[in-house]
C-alpha cells in the first residue's frame, strides 16, 4: 500500500485557494494524506456527500488522510472556498 500527499499551500493574495496536486491517480488500498499548509481553515468534502468520510483540515499543519479501496472516481471540494476543487481517481491494484 503506498500512501499519496495533496496540500494546500499557503494562499497568495490574488490566488485561489487550491489543492496540489488538484487531481491524483492512486490504486486500490492506497492513502491519500491531506495537509494544511495555509492559514485559513479548509475542508475535504466529497462531492455526493457520502463516497468518503469529509475531512476537516482546521488549522495550519493540520492533517487528514483516507484510505481508498473501491476502484472509481471521487471529486471533492472545500466547503468553505467552493471553486476549491480536486479529484481521486481509484484504479486497480497491480498484481504482484
């Protein structure tokens, strides 16, 4: 199992907020860890409302992670910056 880190750097006046990388590719049974690099506070909000556990990134340096077993698409957004947009795509985990 492998584990993937997306953040959200600190805002630059002018800038979105946003998350890096917006998109990943993952495989079955992998990690995707969250972390808050900015100073307002942020959330990791599936977009059906129930695909994944939402996440709550509240404060600088603050975490979140979620492990992704079923194959699929999963885009999700901040519920506070709503152009705040990212995406994990589940693909199947090599043999091997």
């Amino acid at each position: 199992m492998a584990t993937v880190n997306v953040k959200v750097p600190l805002h630059q006046s002018g800038q979105p907020h946003r998350f890096d990388p917006e998109e990943v590719t993952i495989q079955a049974g992998d990690t995707v860890i969250w972390t808050n690099e900015d100073t307002s506070s942020h959330t990791v909000s599936p977009e059906d409302g129930s695909s994944f556990p939402e996440g709550s990134l509240d404060t600088q340096g603050a975490t979140y992670s979620n492990q992704f077993s079923t194959e699929g698409e999963y885009p999700y957004f901040c519920q506070f910056h709503g152009s705040m947009t990212g995406k994990v795509t589940v693909v199947p985990a090599s043999a091997g």
